[in-house]
C-alpha cells in the first residue's frame, strides 16, 4: 500500500510579526516549521505502517528550502520524501497548488493521501478537498479518527460540531486530518541520521504531466486585491468580580440580549 | 563550554534535550506528587532510539558508546531525576546480559531491550546487602534443568515495571563472594512476586520495589557467566553504570542552576534584580563551575571508559562521587538563591534537591566510592615501590 502525505513548510506562526503597511507576513528571520496539522497526517501514517506494509512518501510544493521539512519528516518516520519545486509554480493560489499536487500524485501513485485539515499561514482548507477533486477520488475531511483500513477500503470518523459521522470509502481516497487524531512522535535517532543521508527527489513542470497554463501565478484565479485585518465594531463589555458575581452579571447581560 | 562532540553525539543530546522540554518538564510536578511511574515518557524515549544507544547493532542497537547514553541521562537529569533513573536503571540492568551474556541470551534479550519493548531492572540489594553486597541471602539452587531461587530482593529500581531482572543469588553461601552467581529471571514466572512499593523523598516518578521469589524455578540457560561469577558481573557492571549516575548529578545541577539563575534575575529586591546582588552572583559563579567540573570529569571518564580502558573503577568512582556531590551541593543552593519561592512546590528546584539526595546514596554510597578509590590507591602505590 502506498500512502502520500502532503505537507506544508509555513512560518512558525509563534514567532511571526505582521508588516503593518502590507498587513503580509512577515517572512524573514522566522523559524520554519512542517504545518502542525500536518504532522498530525504524517503521524497517522506511519501508524499505519506499523499495522501493515506501507510505504510512505512525505510530498511538499516550495521553494528548494522546503527541503528541510521533507528531512524532518524523514525523521519522524516517512520512507521517501519529494520535493515539487519549479519556477513555473511560483505564485499559486489553492487552485493551482491543488492541480500540481495532484498531478505530482499521479506520478508517484498512491492508495491514500493524507494532508492537515489547513495550513496555519493560509487558513484556507482548501488544498486537501480540492486536490481530491483534481485526483478525480473520494476526500473525508477533518478526520479524528481512523477506524480501520483493508486493501480496497477505509473507515474513518469525521468530526462534526456535534460529535462525528463515521464515513467509509472507498480507496484510493484523501484525507484531511483534525488534531484530535493522534499525538505526534518525537523524531527517532534512527530517524535523524536516515533524514541526513536520504536522497530528496525533486519533480519540476516537465516531471508531472502538467499544462502550464494551469501552473502559477498564470493558473491561480485568485487575484489578491488587499490584505486587512477587519475592524472589530462589536460592542465589548468587560465583566468583573469574584467568579460568583461574573457568573451572576454574565447571567443578566446574556437575559438582556435575550440570549438566555 | 564545548566538548566537541561529533555529529551523533549532537543529534543525541539534542533528541534527549527536546524529548526533556517537551514531553517531560510539563508534567514532572504531577508525576513526582502522585508517584506515578512515567509509562508514556518511557514509550517516547524508546520510540526515539534512546534504549537502543549503546546495544550493538547486531542486536538491533545503534551500537554507540556509553557517552553517547550518559549524554541523554544528563538531558533527561535536567528535568526530572525520576525519570532518568528508570531509564538509567534499565541500562544497569541491561549490563550483566550486555557484559557477561551468552550469545544465546544475547539474541533473546537484547532486541527486546533495544527497541524499549521489555524493560529491564538489576536485582543486587537486600535487607541485609546494601553497601556490604557480600550479604545477599538470596539463594538459587540447581535442581536438574533448573535453578531454584528463594530470597527478597529490596529497593529495586522499575521493580513491577521491568519484565526481564537481572538478578544476584548465592549459589554457593560457604564461598562467600566467590558462591554468588547472576541470572535472567522474566517476570511472570511462577515464584516470582512482587512486594511493597516504596513511598520516597524523592525520584517518585521511579518504581522502588521488593522482588520476591518462593521457589522460582528458572531455566538453567538463564545463569549469566559461569556459577559463583555473580560479584564480578556486579562489580564490572556497576563499574560501567556509575558515569551515568554523574551524568544525572551533572544534569540535575544544570537544572537546578537554570531555574536559579533565571529567578535570580527576574527577582527584585531593594530595587534591584538580586543577582546584581555580590553574595548571589557569588554563590552562582561556585555552582556554575562546579557543574563544569563536574560535567568534564564525567564526560573524560566515559570516554575513558568507551576507549577500552581494563580497569574503571577507580575513575568511574571519581566520577560518580564527585558529580553527585555537587549535585546536592548545587541544588541545595539553588533553593537558597531562590529564597522562599524555592522552597514552594510551584518552582521545580525544591523536588530537585529531594531528587539530588539519592544520587549520594544509590549505586554504591559516596563513602563506598572513596573506599573504592582508596583501594586503587594502595594498589597503585604498592607498585610505585
């Protein structure tokens, strides 16, 4: 079985400043780190490689530097890592990064791929789906749970806002994973000294069957006209007191609003 | 100050280091309070390749040095000496089979070992044998296939927890020291039980407990070495394990003059910060290069040790005494620097001097230890003559 883990190298997002005229992030000086939703994917998969005979591959679209992502997965328990980096695919939005993964996959193959739910830079939650989407396959979002996986079928549970549907599909499938899935490991040394010494593939435009013209900048129908951080004209009220009496007030406010 | 360590020593110390920040110090407070073993700690050290260190790679270890495990029981020391003791005192277990295994022992235990599946305990101390080990009481008697062995075992470390002991029983009581035989005793053999849990000062992380065997029959297979070997298996073990327990005097040390220092200067007092104070940087200055003293005589013995050196006991006595007593030293300080705040539950370094006493205690008390550099100094200077 084959299982392909998307993963994303984002700014560490405790550490990141906001230009204050751009309202963009703040790039330089920042650590790196492998999207935590993501970790949450690749540690589900090496679980399962535990269970039975999996190969996992670890893939990410960036710049050479995203390199060191695919390394420290390496660490934490993937077989081989691949890096989709080109100068044709500068410039995507989830639309056009959705269409290169998903044709990176087709050239790699894969039974199951997994991806975090989003990523902490962008937010969007919409690479997962939508690459599922260009893979013409099955996608089961915000998975907290996998029940059970045989050769031609997965069950899982999707979390919902109350408690959690279990889905079943067929495969090839993709998911996206909640944290609630698993803790994450700590890299092993075995680990740390294979992701020194592994060969990292790279795949460009001509590697992955891709139309150019549904690459980068050129294949994002996304045009970002301003970033800004909305203003909050809410209506705020600061409640004080020992616990009973907040408790009390809140009470009240919440009568007031006809909440309660 | 840099040791220069090589590339594996680094990614080591600096595995152990996170797994210390991140999976330890959070919850080292509610283990040490509730005396909990640290189950889910010893499951990510044994996922991270920690237990695989220094077992050959022949038998699924990384085949690494002492130095290279002393350097991740000094990272784990830096947060919690309970439970770098249980990962310490399954390598102390871990040496007799190491040491004096048959190939066959080798092969059934080792894997098992390395991958952190089954952990290990040594079995030497009883009510009657601390520091004069020569009064174990625990007999095993060879009947056919089999040795039976009778006696109480006390104050073993991750007793309960391990599934393989390494154990010493007289074979032979009228030979004294030379009627002492090692063995491989599996937990859950008939016979063998457990008995009270100790309730501690410190380490409480740690499981202390009474081993107990009523006619537990074991494999002949099972005697480590040849009968009435069991004193030396012991002592070169043991010579072997004491870096390690400076390696938790050096870690816990460090821990406890970070948490001081860093106090030290966020506390204000007469308008001041109170390490700006001469009396507090004085007593910081004395733990800081004791630390350092400390951590290069530890790290040169192991090395020492690692460079196939035939005879360590006197250096590994050095080690273990001196670095241990500068981590009572150190931590005592460290709750002084830190004033009342230090004496409170809410600072992590009042558990730290608790956890520090023991390391003059176990593993041969520091007096033990200057007899057994006393010793090498008669022997030595009988030569000179």
């Amino acid at each position: 079985m084959k299982i392909v883990v998307c993963i994303k190298q984002v700014p560490d997002t405790a550490e990141i400043k906001i230009n204050p005229e751009t309202n963009t992030l703040m790039r330089e000086g920042v650590p790196s780190i492998i999207n935590p939703f993501d970790l949450h994917a690749l540690e589900a998969a090496v679980r399962l490689k535990e269970q039975r005979t999996v190969r996992v591959t670890v893939l990410t679209m960036g710049p050479p530097q995203a390199e060191g992502a695919l390394r420290e997965a390496i660490s934490l328990g993937a077989d081989d890592a691949v890096l989709l980096s080109d100068r044709a695919f500068a410039g995507s939005d989830t639309w056009a990064t959705s269409y290169t993964l998903a044709k990176a996959i087709s050239t790699i193959g894969a039974d199951i791929v997994l991806c975090g739910k989003q990523a902490i830079d962008g937010d969007t939650a919409q690479v997962g789906p939508e690459t599922a989407e260009f893979l013409d396959i099955p996608h089961i979002s915000y998975v907290r749970k996998i029940e059970s996986v045989e050769d031609t079928m997965i069950k899982v549970q999707r979390l919902m806002d109350e408690g959690y549907d279990v889905v079943q599909s067929s495969l090839p499938v993709l998911l996206t994973v909640v944290k609630e899935l698993n803790i994450p490991r700590m890299p092993s040394i075995r680990g740390i000294l294979q992701s020194k010494k592994c060969e990292i593939r790279t795949l460009g435009k001509d590697d992955i069957n891709a139309d150019e013209n549904d690459l980068g900048l050129k294949g994002s129908p996304t045009q970002v006209k301003n970033i800004f951080a909305p203003e909050s004209t809410a209506e705020k009220k600061m409640i004080e007191g020992t616990a009973e009496e907040k408790v009390e007030s809140l009470l009240g406010e919440l009568k007031k609003i006809k909440c309660l | 100050m840099d040791y220069f360590l090589n590339e594996n020593q680094q990614i080591i110390r600096d595995l152990a280091r996170r797994i210390a920040d991140e999976r330890v110090m959070p919850v080292r407070a509610e283990l040490d309070e509730k005396g909990e073993f640290p189950w889910d700690i010893m499951r990510t050290i044994a996922q991270s390749d920690m237990m695989a260190i220094n077992i050959p790679t022949e038998y699924g270890g990384l085949g690494m040095g002492g130095f290279e495990f002393i350097l991740a029981v000094e990272e784990l020391s830096r947060a919690c000496l309970g439970v770098s003791t249980t990962f310490a005192a399954n390598a102390l277990g871990t040496y007799p089979i190491l040491l004096y295994g048959s190939e066959k022992q080798k092969k059934k235990y080792l894997p098992d070992i390395a991958s952190g599946k089954r952990l290990v305990a040594f079995a030497l101390t009883e009510a009657t044998a601390g520091s004069d080990a020569a009064g174990v009481q625990t007999t095993a008697k060879l009947e056919g296939n089999e040795y039976v062995l009778n006696g109480t075992k006390q104050w073993i470390t991750n007793g309960g927890e391990a599934e393989i002991y390494t154990v010493i029983a007289m074979t032979d009581k009228n030979r004294g020291a030379r009627g002492a035989s090692a063995f491989v005793v599996e937990k859950d053999t008939p016979g063998f039980s457990f008995g009270k849990k100790e309730d501690k000062l410190g380490i409480r992380a740690s499981s202390t407990r009474e081993l107990v065997f009523e006619n537990c029959r074991i494999p002949k297979e099972n005697l480590i070495a040849r009968q009435g070997m069991g004193f030396i298996v012991a002592m070169k073990t043991l010579d072997k394990s004491r870096t390690g327990v400076g390696a938790q005097g050096v870690g816990v040390a460090q821990g406890a003059f970070d948490a001081s220092a860093l106090y030290a200067k966020e506390r204000h007092q007469f308008g001041t910060p109170v390490i700006s104070f001469q009396a507090v940087q004085h007593m910081l200055a004395n733990m800081a290069t004791e630390i350092e003293a400390a951590r290069s005589l530890v790290y040169s013995v192991s090395r020492y040790v690692d460079g196939g050196a035939k005879d360590v006991s006197k250096e590994s006595a050095m080690a273990k005494l001196f670095a241990t007593d500068v981590a009572m030293k150190v931590t005592v300080d460290a709750v002084q620097v830190m004033g009342g705040s230090g004496y409170m539950k809410e600072y992590p370094v009042e558990k730290m001097m608790r956890d520090a006493k023991i390391l003059q205690i176990y593993e041969g008390t520091n007096q033990i230890q200057r007899n057994v550099i006393g010793q090498s100094l008669i022997k030595e200077t009988a030569k000179k003559k």
